[in-house]
C-alpha cells in the first residue's frame, strides 16, 4: 500500500532526532504544570521468560531482587508526590508485573493514598499467572488487566519462546476464559504479521478471543526494533508489511460488530467499559522504575536502565531519570497531538486551537489533507476529525513507527548495561550458573 510506505518513510525521518536522548544532571523530573493532566507509569522490568524480540527493559526474574526494586519503585512515587502530582490513571508495564503480587497490591495501594485522583489502575500479566489468588487479590485493585497471549497457535507460540513457560494455545485460551468477567477489563493483547502467521492462524485467533468471554483485545502489529527486524529475518523471514494492511482489515471486519474500535487498535465489546493504553487518553505522563519514559512540557525524559544504578540513585533520594530528548517545538507538538488524538480516533479541533493558538487546519494542513486524500477521514468538521477504517490503519501505523523507535533506544540502552547485569538478559544454564562470558558470548 502506496499510503503505508509513505506513512512509515516519514515517520521514521521525523522520529529519529526527537526520540534521541542525552545524558542530563537531574535530581528530579520536572514538577507540574497548573491545569495540565497526566498520568502515572511505573515500570516493573522481570520476565520469568526473556521473549527474543522484546526490546523492553526487562531481566530474568529472581525473588530477592524484584523485591529490593518494589521498594525502590515505591520511594520514587513518595519523591513524585512530593513534587505536587496527582494523577488520572495508573499504568502498570513491564515485564510482568504480576510476578509478585504481593508487591504489586502493596504498590498499588500506595499509589492511590498517594494521589488521590487515580480513578483506574490498568496492570499486565501472562496467561499462566491468572490463577484464583491471584484474581482475588487483583480484582478490587485494577479495572484493566491486559494478559500478554500473542497468539493461540503453538507454532508462533513456540518461535517466540512462550509455549514452554507459558502454555500450549489450548492452556492460554483456557486459562484467559477463567479470568473472563472478574474485571471492568479483561483485555487479551494479541499480535500481528508476525512473518510465519498466516491467514489462517490470525482468523482462528480472532475466533478464541470471541469466544473467550474477554470483553476488550488489542492486536498490535509486529513492531520491532531495526535490530531486532534484522534477527527475525534471519531467525524466520521479514517482516512484511504489504501484508499488515490485509490482516488489520481481517481483525476490523471480523470483530466488529460484536466488538467496536476504541483506539486504531483496541476493541471492545461496551465501548463505556473501554480502558485503553494510556498514551491515548493522556498526553503528559510520568515514569517512574528502571527504563521508563516520561513526556513533560514537551520533553522526552528516560530513567536508566541499569538495576545497581536505579537502586542507587532512589537510595540517594534522586529520582531514576538520566537522560532527556530533543525538545518538541511549536509543529512537532502539533505532530504529535496530531497523531495521539487520532489513534484515539478523534482530533479535537477545538482543543487543539485552544492549546496552540491556530486552528487545527491551518497547523495541520498537510498532514490532514494526506488523509483526507488518501481516503483516511470520515469526517471532517470545523470542530473535529474521525477516521475510517484505513484512517485507523494509518494511524497504527504511525504508532507502529513511534514504539519501534523508542525499541531502537531500548535497544541502545540495554547495549550499554554493565557486563554483570547484561548478563540477566539471557537465559540458558550459562547464565543461570553464573558463567558470565557464555551469556556475553551469546548476545
């Protein structure tokens, strides 16, 4: 598709120098700004499996130290809540954050004595963990919980290192159907154009979320770093994305209309319980843990990625960030209100004049023609802008592009760690016996 190569062409040029980011000598994040509102990240990076193409912070799990780095996650938030935050929403990523859930209820609690304005908290997890413990204990404490299940399909679950750790396609989908209805949000985050999926697996795929009971999915497509898009067509085949456009239209045509769009690639079967990501309803956020991002005042901000320096700088009463971003200038941010909004599926134009001082046709006359052009807008009003369903693909697109960039930093980080800690990133009896030089080897 014609449109997608020019999408992603220029996606990449613009995203580049921005997601780009440099060492800064920072005790704290900015604070806050007066009527503006944010959100809440906190990152848990421990994997019981270390899946091959992920390029999030993330290290093989071991008891004692995911415990140490809860404590430290929870003296960060006290430093934010010093600073005078409050937050809508709570955002739970990893890693697993389930892993421990006892941390994990404990943290969540202090989140919410601490900001009072948290009205949901959103957690990930992976399918082997949704036992009834761990549901019970859950349960009153978040409204979204995302089960990390990829695919239903034991071959595609075997390429990417889950079928051992976490289940045949018959245990997932089992175990996704105990856990239907005992949250607001039961979202099941799938995966497309993987290269070896073929129609056939991703249509069966649609067919066991359906019929799962879960009442909201997510279908991102592949989105790998260059590293990783490198390794995967070595390990199995490239990525083609000539075929990403078929299959988004064969999730779309298939879910709806028992399920309906919330963002370009969320769906849920009551658009009023729909909790999404939150980079679609907030555009300000704060990180905090090992390997988070924060986007403030038009800055990117990334806290360091090492686990001996996260624990040192919280022990210092410093928060984690080391690094910040190009600044995002007058028509970057109206590119990226742009681009935030519509993968929403709406652009608020009055809002927008509101923010920026022009109308949203005026600051966005290029970027709104493409779609209008292309085919990609089903409205277009003097107070808004929504999408069809190719407007949504493009905008996946578009986002596609965005976290496979910040993939491409994660990457850098990670390459940089101490030789100790970058051995937690791989997994084998080298590693786990502690012969450094085998596990190095291996990278």
């Amino acid at each position: 598709m014609l449109s997608e190569r020019l999408v992603t062409a220029t996606m990449r040029h613009y995203n580049k120098p921005y997601l780009g980011q440099d060492p800064v000598d920072l005790d704290n994040l900015p604070g806050p700004q007066k009527g503006h509102g944010y959100v809440l990240y906190a990152h848990v990076p421990f994997c019981e499996r270390l899946c091959p193409y992920c390029s999030f912070n993330r290290f093989l799990y071991a008891e004692g130290r995911a415990r140490t780095y809860f404590k430290s996650l929870r003296a960060e938030m006290h430093m934010v809540a010093d600073m005078g935050y409050d937050f809508a929403s709570l955002y739970i990523g990893g890693g697993t954050p389930t892993l421990l859930v006892d941390e994990l209820c404990e943290t969540i609690d202090l989140a919410r004595s601490l900001f009072p304005g948290i009205a949901e908290v959103s957690t990930e997890t992976c399918p082997n963990l949704l036992n009834d413990d761990m549901i019970d204990m859950l349960n009153t404490r978040v409204q979204r919980l995302s089960v990390g299940v990829q695919s239903f399909d034991d071959g595609l679950l075997a390429q990417m290192a889950r079928r051992d750790k976490y289940g045949s396609g018959e245990q997932v989908y089992e175990y996704v159907c105990h856990a239907a209805g005992k949250f607001d949000s039961l979202n099941v985050d799938m995966i497309f154009n993987f290269p070896s999926q073929t129609r056939e697996i991703l249509e069966r795929d649609i067919e066991l979320v359906m019929a799962s009971g879960a009442n909201q999915t997510t279908f991102y497509p592949l989105m790998v770093s260059p590293k990783n898009r490198r390794r995967i067509k070595s390990d199995i085949s490239a990525v083609d994305f000539q075929r990403e456009a078929v299959y988004y239209n064969a999730i779309c045509d298939r879910l709806m209309p028992e399920f309906q769009a919330g963002s370009a690639w969320t769906f849920s079967r009551d658009k009023a319980t729909l909790i999404d990501e939150y980079i679609v309803d907030y555009e300000e956020y704060v990180g905090v843990g090992s390997g988070a991002l924060s986007f403030l005042d038009g800055y990117i901000y990334g806290n360091t990625f090492s686990l001996r320096g996260y624990g040192e700088r919280i022990a210092s009463g410093k928060m984690s960030v080391v690094k910040r971003g190009m600044h995002y200038e007058g028509k970057a941010r109206m590119r990226y209100r742009f681009v935030t909004d519509l993968f929403g599926l709406r652009l608020d134009k009055q809002r927008f004049e509101r923010d920026f001082g022009v109308s949203a046709d005026k600051g966005l006359r290029l970027e709104l023609g493409f779609l209008a052009a292309v085919g990609g807008l089903a409205t277009n009003t003097p107070t808004e802008a929504t999408l069809t369903q190719k407007g949504r693909y493009l905008l996946l697109v578009m986002m596609r592009e965005m976290l496979a960039a910040s993939n491409d930093h994660r990457d850098q980080e990670r390459a940089m760690l101490p030789p100790d800690e970058k051995a937690l990133l791989f997994e084998g009896e080298a590693c786990v016996s502690g012969k450094m030089e085998e596990c190095l080897a291996a990278s």
